[in-house]
C-alpha cells in the first residue's frame, strides 16, 4: 500500500519558536543544542590535528584508489544526497583535492531544462555516468524525486510513484553492467541544520549556499523526515544500499566518508590500517540509522 502522497503535508510549517533568520544573533538555545541535536554520539569536536593527519592519510589511499579504477576501467559512482546543509559540498571537496580531474569529478546538475522535462527522468543522469576508468561523484542525483519535488511539489503523485517503483531496477541495471555504486545519505541534527543556515545568511562568502529553497524548507524539517523515510524503505536494496553518515561535526563526517567508500573496494595496495571500517558511531546502515538521519 503506497500511503499518502507528501504533497498533502508540504503546506503544513512547523513551527520554529525563536528563530529568526534575518536576526543577526542564533538563540542560544539553539546554539546549545546544535552539536548533539539529531543524537550526535560525540560532545566534541573532532581535533583540528588528529583531523588533518587522518585526512592526509585517507587521500593518499584514494588516490590509490583512483589509480585502480584507471588502469582496471572499473567505474565508479558516489551519490550524495542528505538534509541541506549536511555537508555534502565539503565532504566532496576533501573527496577530490588530490585526485586527477580527468578521472573524477563531481556532477552537480541545475533544475532541468525544458527539454529535460520532456525526457524520460534518469535520462539527463545517465548522460553524466562514467566511462572506464573514471570515478563520478553526484552532488545530488536522481533521489531529487524522492525528496525535494514532492516535498516541494515540484513534480505529480503519479511521477512519484512511477520513479519510486522504477529506482530498484534502474540501480540494478547499473550494477549489473558493472558499475559500483555507492550511496551515501548525510544527516544533521535539526538545531544543527538551523544554525548552518543561520551562519550562510550572515557570511557573505556563504550567503549564495542559501536558496529560496533552503529558506522555505525551514519549516518542513518533519515532511522532509517522511520523504526520507519512504525513499529508505523502497530504495535500500542489497545490490545498492544506502549508508547514513552523522554530520553534526563535519570533521568526522569528511574521514567517515572517505572511509566509507575505501573500505568496501579492494584495489591494488590498500592500507587495510588506513582505510578501515568507518565509525560505527556515525556511520551505519538499517532502522537505527535510518530513524535518526
């Protein structure tokens, strides 16, 4: 039984009792309960030195990485998708400091053309996957209709439904031609959400990550968690499973990342003392994971 269709809650807001966007100062409740808010594991963030060694350690094993991917012609694709302001720009950006650019590089795509309306759905993100030996990063893919156009009413119930019902075998069809696909979804607490936002509309070196968008998907925190919900439930799958990684402290996220994704391959000269098993603390897959990101 498929439910109700998220349009029906899009109008509902939340209320936000004290935030004030536009108020150049946060609440200080809301500043007391950023970091652990969504059940953040840690009181603490993660030591700028201790970061920057695992960090320099991680991307020397991803460009072991990479390597491997050119001279076997695997392929290799890196969704990203998550809650505004989760982090996912500068989990990429620690991704592919080092890397070859001619072998990867993010995918970032705008809302569709006209054109693109007119086409079959995944067909403008089929157009962007890899050849052999190259490694492609989705700065948001083809999960935008599973989250923020229905969320937002940007697309029908019936072109929902038709996308949910076709992810499993569209995923399956990639994997079984060969491609490795890793899906990773980052989450953030909801006062942490809200004081990352609040920072991007009062830097101005920032205040172009906030989009109209961002701003009236402030009060829709709930029907955002119901999309999620759905999507995990129809497009977590054997062959293509999602990976929730906590994102309070973006530091940790960054290593967990990496961590993630070098962990399940194993190419040539792998660091097994490097590249081991993420935090179990802030990366996971199934309900308790699932219910908290």
């Amino acid at each position: 039984m498929r439910g109700s269709f998220l349009l029906e809650d899009a109008g509902e807001g939340e209320e936000l009792p004290g935030f004030d966007i536009d108020s150049p100062v946060l609440p200080e409740d809301i500043e007391r309960k950023a970091f652990r808010s969504g059940g953040y594991p840690y009181s603490k963030r993660l030591k700028k030195k201790h970061y920057e060694k695992e960090l320099e350690d991680l991307q020397i094993e991803l460009l072991k990485l990479l390597r491997w991917v050119e001279r076997s012609g695997k392929r290799l694709v890196v969704v990203f998708e998550g809650r505004d302001a989760a982090g996912k720009d500068g989990c990429i950006k620690r991704f592919l400091a080092h890397l070859n650019p001619r072998h990867a590089w993010q995918v970032a795509l705008s809302k569709p053309t006209d054109a693109e309306l007119g086409q079959w759905y995944f067909q403008r993100y089929v157009a962007q996957l890899p050849t052999a030996g190259n490694m492609i990063l989705f700065n948001r893919s083809w999960y935008n209709r599973a989250g923020v156009e229905p969320v937002m009413g940007y697309c029908t119930e019936e072109q929902y439904h038709r996308f949910m019902d076709a992810v499993p075998q569209f995923e399956a069809g990639l994997v079984q031609d060969g491609i490795i696909l890793v899906k990773l979804w980052l989450s953030v607490g909801r006062e942490m959400q809200l004081k990352r936002f609040h920072a991007r509309r009062h830097d101005a070196l920032k205040r172009w990550k906030l989009t109209d968008n961002d701003v009236r998907g402030l009060s829709l925190f709930n029907a955002y968690s119901a999309a999620r919900d759905r999507m995990f439930a129809r497009t977590d799958t054997d062959f293509a499973p999602w990976l929730v990684v906590r994102s309070n402290d973006k530091r940790r996220a960054r290593l967990n990342v990496i961590r993630a994704v070098l962990y399940g391959l194993d190419y040539d000269g792998k660091d097994h003392e490097v590249a081991d098993k993420p935090d179990p603390k802030i990366v996971g897959r199934g309900p308790e994971f699932f219910e908290n990101a």
